[in-house]
C-alpha cells in the first residue's frame, strides 16, 4: 500500500481526501500545515504528498521547496491541492517542484485522474 | 408516460440517431424532455410528444434527439487511446505518409471536443516533426449544441481538471475569468461540423486515423454493424480505429480485428496496419 500524507489546516478537508485516498487504497497520514508535514516526512517518508497551499505556521510552497531542497529525503510524489486557482500561482508551484496541481473543490475523479497521471494508480 | 408514447419517441430517436431506449430508460426521457416541453411552451411531455407527431415539427425532433444523447468527455480519455496514437500510429504515419506528408484524422462522435484536442495537443508536443505537414483534424457530432462548445474551445475548471496534465494546461490553455481557453494554434487545427452517424460517408474523404469512441454503445447491433462497416470504407488500408473502453467490433462485423495486446484499437481485417506499426499480429 502506498502512503500519502495529506497535509491541510482544515479538518474538514483532511476527512474529505482521507475518504477519497482511502478508497482508492491509499494509507493516510494527516499534517495540518508545512511545519507539521516536515516533521512527519522526517519521521516515514510518503510516497505522495497532497498539500494545501494556504497553511499556518509554515505554507505548502514553503514546506515544498524544503523538501526539494533536501538531498537526504527520498523525494515524494506531490501534487499541490489548493483554492488558488490562477495560472501565476500554478507556475510558481510547478517550478518550485510540484507534479500536479489540483484546483478546488476537487471531487473523487479529479484526485483519481491526477493520482493516474503522476503514475500512483 | 403513456406506452404509446414511449414508443413514439423510442422510434423517433431510433430512426433519428440511432439511440435505443429501452423501457427502463422512461425516466430518463421523463428528465431530458420535460425541461425541453416547457422551454416549447408546452405543459407536459404528452403535449410534446402530441406535437411532434402531429406536426412533425423537424426543429423539436432535432431538439428532442440532442437532448437525448449523452455529451460526456474528457482530455485524454482512458489514456491508452492516447499513448498509443503517440508511440505507435504517429511514427507508422510519419514513415508511411512521409512522403505526401498529408494526415486525415476523424474524431466521429466528438461531442465537446476533448478528444480531437487530445490528439491536437500531441502533435503539437512533436511539431518540429509535423510542422509542414498538411494535417486536418476533423471533429464531428451529431449536436450542435456541444459542437458550439467544442468550437469555443472553452472550458470549466472541473472540465480542464479531468485528463489533462497540469503541464499541458500551462501550455495550451489561457485563464479568462471562470474559464479556460485554448490557445488558437490548437484550436485552429482542429475543424467541427455537424454529421450523422446514420448519414452516408461519401462527403467525408479517406481517414488515416479514426476514434469513434462511446457512442457505439449507444446504438443497437445492426446500426453498429452499419456504421462500422461503412468507416471501413473510408478508413485507409493501413489506417487505425479506436473504439471506447465498453466497445468492440467483435461479433459485430468482421470488417476490423481488434490488434492483439492493445485495447480499443482495431485494424481493417484485409489492411496491413500492424506491419508497418511494427505490432504483433
Ligand atoms: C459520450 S460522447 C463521446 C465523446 C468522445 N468521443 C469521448 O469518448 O469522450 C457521445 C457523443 O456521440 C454523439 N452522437 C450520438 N448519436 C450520434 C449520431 N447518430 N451521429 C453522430 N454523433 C452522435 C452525441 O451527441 C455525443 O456527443
């Protein structure tokens, strides 16, 4: 089983892609923002990402370009999931690293078809 | 909804489209067609259905049988479809037609135009190769109504979401206001008009490539026998057909055989398609 950390402020959210990820046999982690997601990455390195963009304490850009950055971490697959929603953001986001970007709301079928395209399903 | 006039409009759209209905789709015409009624100014379906077979009024059998056909579609649909126009009919074309370097590609049931853009944007991905190349697109549909769309080249943040790698969005598509455009260079090489499936084919020309995908199964056996066995006729020998996920030409006519080991794709029976793609056969 491949694990994915979901990483988000909202609780709501985390339930909502845990359902979703679960059912398509993911294992699920939850982080609830970038700081919080390092530590876990530290602590069992995800095979997947799902990152929030917005985020106390430490964002989903910030919390990406550390990963990134970091030569001992065997990188992750991540993909963005955020209500920004404009190309400007989409760009920053995919230099800085991401595979996919999802915009929300998202539903079942958008993570699957993303989750398919970065080779995860 | 009165049998007599279920099987009005079973037969109307039948004769119409091609689209069979059977009995336990009544609450599907109930939920299309009821919207339709009261846009006609009209109180009931069994107003509507009075009215279309007393005066044959060929604008509402027209309305009518768009609103009864299923329009979904997305960007790269199922994938393999899509890998395999990539890695193994483009480079078969790019030998076999090198030197006339003219493609015909035929999207038959287009519906918003997902799939002709799917296949746009790939060439586009390899344009140095194809760039003085005289290649058509041509997206057809039954509906006018989603061939509008397709024409716009417009799309919802849910639609551009459903298929299409964040990297192609990028590159193809510009964000204006709630939607996504695509860029002309795509949009241009892509031409949509409106045809029947159940119409002759003789206007159309000899395809190199044809995907006609999630509509067959809309049909009954003997209009896809029908449809199938005139694309044959206007398929090249060593030409391609993609059908969808839920389709088959297998015991339906022996005029394609599907190629061995790729799904949803089939050749003509006496073409050498597989040859000079370089497929088992
Ligand atoms: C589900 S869509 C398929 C879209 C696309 N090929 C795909 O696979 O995503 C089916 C389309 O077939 C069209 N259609 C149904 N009957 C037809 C007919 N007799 N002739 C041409 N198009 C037809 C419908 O209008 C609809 O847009």
């Amino acid at each position: 089983m491949k694990l994915c950390l979901v990483v988000d402020d909202s609780k709501v959210i985390r339930k909502v892609a845990r359902r979703i990820l679960e059912e398509l046999s993911f294992e699920i982690e939850e982080a609830v923002d970038g700081q919080d997601a390092l530590e876990a990455c530290e602590r069992n390195m995800p095979d997947v990402v799902l990152l929030d963009w917005n985020m106390p304490v430490m964002d989903g850009l910030e919390f990406l370009k550390s990963v990134r950055a970091r030569a001992d971490f065997t990188q992750p697959v991540v993909v963005f999931c955020t209500t920004e929603n404009d190309m400007a953001h989409i760009r920053t986001a995919i230099e800085a690293g991401a595979d996919e970007y999802i915009m929300k709301p998202f539903d079942r079928e958008i993570i699957e078809a993303k989750f398919v395209q970065v080779g995860l399903i | 909804m009165r049998t007599e006039d279920f099987e009005f409009l079973a037969k109307t759209l039948k004769e119409r489209s091609g689209l069979m209905l059977t009995p336990d789709k009544v609450y599907l015409l109930e939920s299309r067609l009821t919207p339709l009624a009261r846009k006609s100014g009209l109180d009931t379906l069994e107003a509507l259905v009075q009215k279309l077979r007393v005066h044959g009024d060929q604008g509402l059998i027209r309305d009518v049988t768009e609103a009864m056909t299923t329009n979904e579609s997305f960007f790269f649909r199922d994938n393999t479809p899509f890998d395999l126009f990539k890695g193994k009919v483009l480079p078969a074309m790019e030998k076999a037609r090198g030197t006339r370097k003219r493609l015909r590609i035929w999207c038959a049931a287009a519906s918003t135009g997902q799939e002709p853009y799917s296949l746009a944007i790939l060439l586009r991905e390899s344009w140095f190769k194809w760039r003085d190349w005289n290649i058509e697109i041509i997206g057809t549909d039954i509906s006018t109504q989603v061939l509008e769309k397709a024409k716009a080249g417009t799309y919802s943040q849910f639609e551009v979401q459903r298929g299409l790698p964040i990297q192609l969005l990028i590159k193809y598509f510009a964000q204006e206001g709630d939607v996504w455009r695509l860029n002309d260079d795509i949009r241009k090489m892509v031409t949509f008009r409106s045809f029947n499936l159940l119409d002759n084919f003789f206007s159309l020309g000899t395809f190199d490539v044809i995907y006609c995908r999630n509509v067959l199964i809309y049909f009954d056996q003997a209009t896809k026998t029908l449809v199938l066995e005139r694309m044959a006729k206007c398929l090249a020998k060593d030409g391609t057909l993609f059908l969808g996920a839920a389709e088959t030409v297998l015991g339906i006519t022996d005029v394609f055989r599907p190629v061995r080991g790729q799904r949803g794709m089939y050749v003509g029976s006496d073409g050498d398609a597989e040859k000079i793609m370089g497929l088992n056969q």
